[in-house]
C-alpha cells in the first residue's frame, strides 16, 4: 500500500476519488426510471461507494500514522471532506428513488438492498425537502467537527517534566528509555499511553501522579467546544428525522433497537456491580492507610482517582507476588505475536506469512499476507504498526483499508487491515515486552483483523466488521479468552534472555488474580457507557463538564479531578458516539461464544473453523443474533457473563 506521498498528494487524489463517484453516482440517478435494473442502480451504486471506500481509507489512514505533520493534515481534510461526501450521498433522493425500487434476485442481494435503503432513511430520505436539506447541513457540520476532533487527539504532543525525586518508584527500564530536558535533571514524560500507564502504575507520589492525571485528561482541551456544538447538532438532527434523542437514532438499526434498551440494560448490570465496587475501592483505601501510614503529603486517608492504577498495582503484586516488569521479561512483542499467529492459524485453518521488503509508512512496519491452509490461496494481507511515534495515533485499533468484496468473475477484492499499537519500544539491549494486559489486548485487536481480512460478503458494505456497532467487539473481546488459558501462556512465553517459559506458579498467580479489582473496572465501564448515553439523551446541550464529574462521583463513588477535561480526550464520543454501551453489551455474547471453546477446547479446530464459517466470513450479511445463533446452536444468553463477573 502507498505512503510515500509528497505535500500535496493526498488533497489531489482524495479530491479526484471524491470527483470520480460523484460523477459515477450521477449517472446512475439520470438513469431513466424504464431503463433501471438491480445491476444498473443497487449493484452499480455499491461497486461505486465501495471502490470510493478503498481509495479514501487508504488517503485517510495517513493521518493516524504519519510523521509529517502537513501531509496529516491532508489526510485528516480528506477524511473531514469524504465524510461529507458521504452525508451528500445518503440525502440525495434521486439516488434513493433509483435504487429503492429495485428487484433482488436472490437472498444476498435483498440484504444489500434491505441495509442500503435503511442507510438512507436513516438519513432521512423520507421528510420534506426543507427538513431533509437541514438534516444534510446538520451532518456535514457534524463531519467536520468529527474530524476536528480526532485530528486535535492525534496531533497532541503535550508532556511534563519531572526530577528523579518525583519518579521515585518507575522502573529502570521505564525512565532509561524517557528522554531528558537540556540540562539532564528531569525526565520527560509524554502522555501517550506507555507513558502514562508506566507512570501511573508504578510512581510512589501522590502529586506526581495527580499532575499527570491531569496533563492525560487535559490533552486537546479544545476539543471540549466541539463536543457541545456535536452534542448540540446531534440533538437537533435526532429531533428532525423524528427520534428522541441521538441515542435513540444511534441503536434503532442496532441489536439493541432503541435507547431505552441501553438504558435498562446498562441499569441492570449496575444494579449488580455496585456492591462489588464499593468493596473494591474499600480494599485499595485500606491499603492505601497502611502503604503511606507516615507519609501525609501522599493522604492516607483518602482515596483519589489518581490513585487507582497506583495503589490496584502496588496491591496486586503484594497479594498475588505478581510484578509486571518481572512478567514483561517473559513476554518479547516479537515472541507473543509469533505465538499468536500459531493459535489462530490452528483455530482458523490459516497461515500467516511475512511479505519482505513491502512497502511501509515507519520503520518497523511490517506487513503479512493471510493464506488458507487447505487451498493454499490467499486471502489477506494486515499491516503490524506496534510501537509510538510523534504524531501517531496514541491508542489501539484495527483499522480496515481495504474492504473484501466479489468481482466480476471469480474474483475477490482482498481486504487489507492494519493494527496500529503502542507497545513499549525496543530499549537498550531489551527488545519490546509485553505485560499481560498487552497480550491480551493484542488478542484483542488481532480478532478484529481476523474478522476484517477473513470475510467472504460479497458486498463491501457488509463485509468484514462493518457490522453493527453493538456486535463488533465480539469476536475481538472474545478472543481475549485466550489470554488466560494456562496451556496457551505457556505457549505463548519466553524468556528475552534465557527463552524460559513462565512458570506454573506464575501462572497460576496471574490466574488467581484475574478477579482482582474487577467490579471497578466494569463500574468504570459502565460509568462511560452512561455518560455517552447521558450526553446523547439530553433534551438540551449538557454541561459537559459537570455532567462527567457528576456521574463518575455517582457511579464510581470518588470525586473527578479538578480542573480535569476528560471527555476532550474521550475519543469514542466521536465516531463511537451512542455506542461505547456496546464493549458490555458485546462482551455478553463474546463470553457466550467462548463458553462453547472452553467445552470443546481453546484449540478446537474443528470450533474454530465453525467460528470462521458461521462468523468471521459472514460479515453483516444476517444479523447479529441469527449469526450467533448459527455459531452457539442456540439463541445467546447473558448466563455466562453474569457467571465471569460473579454477579449472578
């Protein structure tokens, strides 16, 4: 895949590909009414969007991985204008009434043509002219500030300095590889989420970690007024397509249905968890009073929200002996990811194989091409982007470039995927290593490719994960099972330095402790799923501000920071917006699916292949439920997610 772009390449070609379908899209609405046809209108309309899809996924993806700032840009003004292509699309009515009528001619295609004209009334296709033209405005206002928001999250650079004395606690490794100021007498820590996590985690003092707190949640401050003009705009095209509210807008063609569901769903599991959590945060302020009896400045009798990470850390390995800088050595990036592919590959009937001397955007970019064990065809290729850099994107995601689809023929366009990570770096003699958390979010993440790259939807805009959006993460969060299987750990460790496995006992410890502190971390969940929902079911805009502080004080029990801005750095509220419910909601049927590998075997090839078949090639061809069912056997149950959260 191209990235070599010189200033000024992204702008002309996103402008050309835009060009392009508008003018392919014009001829297919000038078609004469006599003269239409499924393959003139439906077929022609999505071979249009889905090869549009592919030239602006690979242009738009720039921003989120290159160095040079300008050519950023470009690629952020190229996703910002294709999604107001997009709007301009999905509001045209000549477009809708050429396609609306056609006839399927078979099951597949009256999916596409069911999902396709859902997709443009949801754009509001049936309301007078003058409502639909503000809904389009509305929209495209709305893509604007989207990109906006993401391009001040990706371009923040923003870090703080701090003496040897306030980092008493880091690991050596930590602060060897953190740059220093001019003079050499602080470290410089970034708040990129390496950093961050490290320095949260391990810092003794209380005021170092409340000023890095603080530094993390204010990151892009200013997006904070593009999210009260969203939340606005949200509210008023909601209004005007003849929903509630944007949530309700958000869930009405999702598993969920409706806002009410989230909301009763979500009240549920609260119910539930508040008892855990309250026990939760009681043992981290008892062990809080004894860590610092004689240290004041660290307020021992207090617990703050800048204390979590520190203080669950510092008590998991005490009562579980388990210290993740000693975990990290039995954990090579390099090592774990060879030992993933091997399970994938015996789960899912693939090889992976590594494409030498492809092209690539950063060193240490590495791309692998997916082939199908019995036909020795492939199918795939996915790019590995693990470690940070100025001006990346600081967090984790699957991104989908190219989007699988049938040519005409025998042929199949062959998707295209790229995780895009920030593991800790190589540094010294120590190669990249993972903690356990990293491992299983490397599971994660590597679901999602598997369940971009391995479709077969005959359509690109029903392949691979564009599904919806409350059933996305299930493959990925259910593949994070793997990550605590004792044979599979095993498996999966070596030592950097004498190629040891992890022991039995330490295996077990880490088993042990997996319940740890778990009713906080799904309060904390839940805490975001409701303040998504509480900002999208607003009858006015909200405080955006005083409604996290409130709600995080109701839910979690603690106080916020103050002066903090988290949701500017909230970045699933834009893009995810209505939808951050989804990580629990998915996780029901995620547990669900695997409760049928821990009967049959984590390294069931016959289940996995099921999985493959029923799932991961299916893309949105059914929906969610029905794809379940065929995988299960079964309609899904919650039963084996209360059982994980011993909440039943």
């Amino acid at each position: 895949m191209r990235s070599d772009y010189a200033r000024g390449d992204i702008q002309r070609l996103c402008r050309e590909a835009l060009d392009k379908a508008v003018k392919r899209l014009d001829g297919i609405a000038n078609i004469p009414p006599a003269s239409r046809s499924t393959g003139n209108t439906l077929l022609a309309f999505e071979d249009t969007t889905a090869v549009l899809s592919d030239e602006i996924n690979a242009l738009s993806f720039m921003a989120y991985v290159l160095q040079d700032e300008k050519i950023r840009e470009e690629a952020s003004a190229c996703e910002e204008e294709a999604g107001k292509t997009a709007v301009t699309i999905f509001t045209r009515k000549d477009l809708y009434s050429a396609i609306k009528d056609a006839k399927a001619g078979s099951q597949d295609e009256k999916r596409l043509l069911d999902e396709t004209v859902k997709r443009f009334e949801k754009n509001g296709l049936k309301l007078p002219d003058d409502k639909l033209d503000l809904v389009r405005k509305k929209m495209k206002k709305l893509a604007t500030l989207e990109s906006r928001f993401s391009a001040n999250l990706n371009n923040d650079t923003s870090s703080l300095e701090f003496t040897p004395a306030e980092t008493e606690g880091a690991p050596d490794a930590f602060l060897t590889r953190l740059k220093k100021t001019p003079d050499g007498s602080k470290y410089i820590v970034t708040t990129k989420s390496p950093d961050f996590k490290q320095f949260m985690d391990n810092v003794r003092s209380s005021k170092a970690r409340k000023r890095m707190q603080l530094a993390y949640f204010n990151r892009a401050a200013a997006n904070i007024p593009i999210l009260e003009d969203a939340f606005t705009l949200r509210r008023e095209t909601a209004e005007l397509l003849g929903f509630k509210n944007w949530l309700d807008y958000r869930t009405f063609d999702r598993m969920a249905k409706t806002g009410t569901t989230v909301l009763d769903f979500l009240g549920g599991i609260r119910s539930k968890l508040s008892a855990r959590n309250k026990k939760d945060l009681a043992a981290l302020l008892e062990f809080k009073k004894q860590h610092f009896k004689n240290e004041p400045e660290n307020e021992p009798g207090k617990l703050n929200m800048w204390d979590i990470n520190y203080l669950s850390y510092q008590l998991k390995k005490r009562d579980f002996d388990l210290d993740d800088s000693k975990i990290r050595e039995f954990f090579p990036t390099e090592k774990v990811m060879a030992g993933i592919f091997e399970i994938y590959s015996l789960l899912l009937g693939v090889r992976f194989e590594q494409v030498k001397d492809a092209s690539q955007w950063a060193g240490g970019v590495k791309l692998y091409r997916t082939i199908d064990k019995k036909s020795g065809k492939a199918l795939s290729h996915f790019f590995v982007d693990a470690y940070p850099r100025p001006g990346k994107y600081g967090h984790f995601a699957a991104f989908s470039l190219v989007m699988g689809r049938k040519l005409p023929g025998s042929g199949y366009n062959m998707p295209v995927s790229s995780i895009v990570g920030n593991f800790n770096p190589p540094s010294g003699d120590k190669p990249s290593l993972l903690n356990h958390d990293e491992v299983e979010t490397l599971f994660h993440e590597f679901g999602h490719i598997m369940h971009q790259t391995l479709t077969k939807a005959p359509y690109s805009s029903l392949a691979g994960s564009d599904v919806a959006r409350d059933f996305v993460e299930t493959p990925s969060q259910m593949f994070e099972e793997w990550a605590w299987q004792p044979a599979l750990l095993k498996q999966l460790s070596s030592h950097y330095r004498t190629g040891a496995k992890l022991s039995d006992a330490m295996i077990k410890r880490l088993l042990q402790a997996r319940d740890f502190n778990q009713g906080y971390f799904y309060t904390r969940q839940l805490y975001l799923s409701l303040l998504d929902a509480s900002y999208h079911t607003s009858p006015m805009t909200p405080d955006i501000l005083a409604t996290n502080d409130s709600l995080y004080k109701e839910i979690i029990g603690l106080d916020s920071i103050e002066g903090g801005k988290m949701p500017a750095s909230f970045g699933h509220l834009m893009g995810y917006d209505g939808g951050y419910y989804s990580y629990l909601w998915a996780e029901v049927y995620a547990v669900d699916c695997a409760s049928r590998f821990q009967k049959e075997g984590f390294t069931n090839p016959a289940t996995g292949m099921r999985f493959r078949r029923t799932l991961l090639e299916r893309g949105n061809m059914a929906d969610g439920d029905k794809i379940l069912a065929a995988f299960l056997g079964r309609a899904p149950s919650q039963n084996a997610f209360l059982k994980k959260l011993g909440i039943r």
